[in-house]
C-alpha cells in the first residue's frame, strides 16, 4: 500500500506543476502507424534484454488522442529475447496515460510461454500503467512513472511487488541534432533492483540522415549506464 501511495503521489505533484499549461484543443484527426526500428542490443529503462540485434516492428492506430497498438521485439538469435506487447494510451495536452501489457515469448531458458496464462506464478505478462508529461511550454523537460499492477510482477513469497520507474529527462538541440539527458530509478525493491536504486542514467542523440532530397533515415545513439548492475552500455536504431 506504501509504494501505491507514493506513486500516487508523486503523480499528483506532477499534474500541480503542469497545470497552467493545459491546452484544451482536442486532436480530431485519426492515423494509422507502421513502422520498425533495427536496434544494435535491446535495452529497456538500463535493463539489457539482449546482447544482439533485434528488430522491433510496431503498428498503431491513433483517433481523438487515443492510441492503440502493439510493438514487438525479436534479437537476430536463436532461443534469444522475444516480446509482444500491446498498449493503449490518452493524450490531452501535455499528460499521456497508457496501459501496457508486456509478455515476454520466450522464458530464460529457451522455452515458449503460454499467451493465455495469467496465473501470478507462471504467467510472463506484465502489466503496467504509465504517466508521463511532456512538452511544456517554455520547459523541455519529460517526467515518467510507471507501475506493474498485474501479471508476473511477483517477489519470492508470490507477493505482488508493484514495480515502479521514474524517469526524468532534459531535452535540447545542438544544430540539427536532437538530445536528451535522462535520470532513471526505482523507489524501492522490485523488478528492476533489490532496493532504492539508479538504473538508467545517460545521454541520447538522434538526426534524420538525408538519403536522398525525398527519403532520409531517422539514426538514434544512447550512451546508458546501470549503476544498480554496475554496467554501461551503447544503443544504436536505425527507424524505418
């Protein structure tokens, strides 16, 4: 109940900040999404899934400031990570809340999951409900908390551990090069670490590479560093 109390907390202080920077327009427009991402490692909040390749496809339809989709990622290695994800998130200004449900295909040890076992102890979906802001007026700045509330996110006694991330970023441009430093950490033993800890701190960088005068390719780098695993690492993706 704590660690319910402090996110919740945490989030009320978020709207406070924000709140004078409300735009009431609504997006009447609708879309579809399609695309991919070529990732060199598969790496999520410091956490690293995969130690090669992976192509992460997406596909998405987006209506009112609604946005529905699934996202998936598959390392170029046989019996490596394997996840299919699906998610549902609001948009109104600069708050975004989305529900997403992880599952993970492939177990630690090679084997393939059951898509329809939700049972605590064996199930490998992960369900987790996200608050983010971002794009405030004058302030580049991005704040996320997430926390697990179902699925697999259980401790050693079967107990549900409620896993929570909190993320804050800084955005800036250097000529025609985006970048974001960001500041990642979990408030309290979960999935992410035994305890209070820092697990995803670095600098993130990405341009369009103009290909032709038509076609250009979005290229992103991230230096990110786990202090809670004592590792550092580089990402590359190349979108498509």
């Amino acid at each position: 109940m704590k660690k319910v109390l402090f996110l919740f907390l945490i989030v009320q202080l978020s709207i406070s900040a924000a709140a004078q920077d409300k735009d009431t327009s609504a997006n009447e427009q609708s879309s579809f999404g399609l695309g991919a991402d070529l990732a060199s490692r598969y790496i999520w909040r410091g956490i690293k899934f995969s130690t090669a390749p992976a192509i992460q496809p997406y596909i998405s339809y987006t209506y009112k400031g609604f946005t529905a989709g699934t996202w998936a990622s598959y390392a170029f290695v046989d019996d490596a990570s394997q996840e299919v994800d699906l998610f549902l998130s609001y948009n109104y200004s600069i708050f975004t809340f989305t529900l997403n449900d992880y599952f993970f295909v492939l177990d630690p040890l090679g084997n393939y999951n059951d898509y329809f076992d939700w049972d605590k102890n064996t199930s490998s979906h992960y369900l987790e409900g996200i608050f983010e802001v971002s794009g405030i007026k004058n302030l580049p700045l991005r704040f996320l908390a997430g926390v697990m509330f179902l699925g697999g996110d259980i401790d050693a006694n079967q107990d549900r551990q409620f896993s929570t991330y909190l993320e804050f970023a800084y955005n800036f441009k250097i000529k025609n090069t985006d970048a974001e430093l960001f500041v990642g950490f979990t408030p309290f033993e979960g999935f992410y670490s035994n305890g209070f800890d820092f697990t995803n701190i670095g600098i993130k960088a990405s341009k369009e590479i103009e290909i032709t005068q038509k076609f250009s390719l979005p290229l992103s780098g991230a230096l990110i560093m786990n202090p809670a695993d004592k590792t550092v690492m580089f990402q590359a993706i190349v979108s498509f």
